[in-house]
C-alpha cells in the first residue's frame, strides 16, 4: 500500500476553496498527508523527500494568460521550482521524479499531430517555462542517479479541472443557458485528455520511461465544435459568440501518442465525447451540491 503526501502552497490564481474541496474526500485517508507550502521551499523538499521513492511533480503556474501578463511569477514557480525539487530529488535518494509538462513545449506548429521530435518554438512564457523545467529533468537524469520523466499533457479535462479552462467555462454557461464566448474565430484546434488517461499514465511512467513523452487523446477538435458539443450534451439553449483571440494561445495542438504506446502501454482509453459526459455529469454532481 503507497502512502501519498501532497504538497501544495494554495496559490490564489484560482480560488483555494475550490483547491481544498477537490482534496476533501481523501483528508481521513490515514495513507494521505497535506503539506501546506511551496516548491520553492528546499529546506521543506528536502525533509519530504527523505523518505520518497516517486515523486509526482504537478506544481505549477499553469495558465498561459497569466504568464503572458506575469511572466517572472511562472518562470519561478515552473522552472526554479522544478530545480528545486530535482535538486532535493537527488541529495534525497528518490528514486524517480515524474514531470507533469504540456504541449506547450512545442508552440509553432511545423507538422500535425505533434510526436517528440517536433520542434520546440513555445508561444507563451508559460510554454518557454514548461520547456526549461523538460531541460532541467533530462540534464539531471544525465548528470545524477536520478530517473525522470516528463509527460507532455494536451489539455486535462473532467472531474477536479481548473475552473480557468474551456471546457469547464463552457458547461458552466451551457448548464446556465448563458452566452458561450470563444476567444478568436473558433478554429483554433485542440487535443484534450481525460483525467482518468493522465492518471493512468503517470502510474505507468512510475516504473517505465526516461525522457519527453505525449500524453493527450489522440484526436482533435476545433473550439468550436467543442462548444457545440457541450450545448448538445447539456441540451442548452446558449448562444456561441466570438470575440478577440488571446495572446500567447497556440493555433493547434494534436498528440501523436505512439511513444508512449510504445514504451509505457498507454492508450488514452476514455475519448472526448464520454469524457465530456461524465464531466457533465460530474459537474452536476459536485459543482452544484
Ligand atoms: N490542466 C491542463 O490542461 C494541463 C496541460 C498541460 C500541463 N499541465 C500541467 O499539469 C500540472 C497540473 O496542472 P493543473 O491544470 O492541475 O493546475 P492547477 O493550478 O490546478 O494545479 C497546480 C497546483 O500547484 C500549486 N502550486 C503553484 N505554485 C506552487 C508552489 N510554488 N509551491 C507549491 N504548490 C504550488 C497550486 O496551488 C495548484 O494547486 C501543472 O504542472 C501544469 O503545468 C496541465
């Protein structure tokens, strides 16, 4: 039986309560721990790590708005914070450090889908952060007895999502019969993954796999389409419109995931359209009580 400690600061970039709610169901799991601070902590890492085999590294500034406006906010969080932690990985003894990176690495689109040997050419300082931390685990696993690995998700969706992104905002409004805004004119396409694909892979990196990996659904969907969806599944009423595109938002993303078929076993087993039920319905569940 693993024992888990998770370790999070409760940034405010989206509302903590709604961080604390996604974690109630597990706080009187005697196998769980919460550690209230930050990364960028060492002295704390290090007293964590002592006696961790994996660690499971999701802390981030996500978001590329945010970093578009703050961009020092997440080169320290996403690139100093994955040193740190490397760095406290190895004088620790861990035994693998799993990255949770993005599709943002790749940024400027050269072919679709993207595999690992697309050019990396970020839009966003988030994407230019997301990238440096990549760098810093493939050099450390070089230089140290340390394995690492870094899942390149395409966009995470369903229960426990940041509230920030599409999907989530859409179903909100569809649910409410409230005008649907899409930034730009729709055609902006996008890959995403269900929740229960990315957990599944980053128990099958625990144990196989060195280096950059895609984990996303395989297929693709332009913004569009995907609001359209959401009106359908909710059986909603709400209007579409179309506003200004944002910057730092890449054109495309769409993962060729054959490498991590290869080496890690990993399908994404659930597809957009059942995953957009169950978040639905997830969402009526949860959200709502
Ligand atoms: N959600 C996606 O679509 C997506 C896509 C690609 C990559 N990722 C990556 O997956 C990981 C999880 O993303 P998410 O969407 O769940 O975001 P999230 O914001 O919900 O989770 C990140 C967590 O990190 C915490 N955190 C931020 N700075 C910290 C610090 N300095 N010290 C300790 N904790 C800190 C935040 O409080 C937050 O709870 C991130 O590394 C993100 O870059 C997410």
């Amino acid at each position: 039986m693993a024992t888990v400690v998770c370790l999070d600061n409760f940034d405010s970039y989206y509302d903590p309560q709604v961080k604390r709610k996604n974690i109630e169901t597990f706080m009187d799991n005697p196998n769980f721990e919460l550690v209230e601070g930050n990364i960028l902590d060492k002295q704390l890492l290090y007293d964590l790590f002592e006696d961790v085999d994996y660690v499971f590294h999701n802390a981030a500034q996500a978001g590329v708005r945010i970093s578009v406006d703050n961009p020092s906010k997440s080169h320290s969080a996403n690139a100093t914070g994955t040193l740190n932690i490397l760095e406290t990985a190895v004088k620790a003894g861990v035994k693998k450090v799993i990255n949770a990176s993005s599709s943002s690495v790749y940024g400027k689109v050269s072919y679709l889908p993207f595999d690992e040997n697309h050019p990396n050419l970020p839009v966003s300082p988030y994407g230019a952060s997301k990238l440096i931390a990549e760098h810093y685990c493939r050099v450390f696993n070089e230089l140290h007895d340390l394995d690492t690995i870094s899942l390149r998700y395409f966009t995470v969706f369903g229960p426990r999502m940041r509230p920030d992104l599409a999907i989530n905002i859409f179903t909100k409004k569809a649910l409410n019969n409230e005008t649907i805004e899409i930034f730009g004119d729709g055609s902006k396409t996008r890959d995403f993954t269900f929740i229960d694909n990315v957990v599944d892979a980053n128990i099958r990196a625990m144990k196989n796999g060195i280096g950059e990996y895609n984990i996303g659904g395989g297929e693709r969907i332009s913004i569009r389409e995907l609001a359209e969806k959401i009106v359908s599944i909710t059986d909603s009423e709400s209007e579409i419109i179309y506003s200004d595109s944002m910057k730092g938002d890449a054109e495309h993303t769409w993962s060729d995931v054959s490498k991590a078929s290869r080496d890690l076993g990993y399908s994404p087993k659930i597809g957009l359209e059942e995953g957009l039920k169950r978040y639905v319905q997830w969402y009526i569940d949860f959200v709502n009580q």
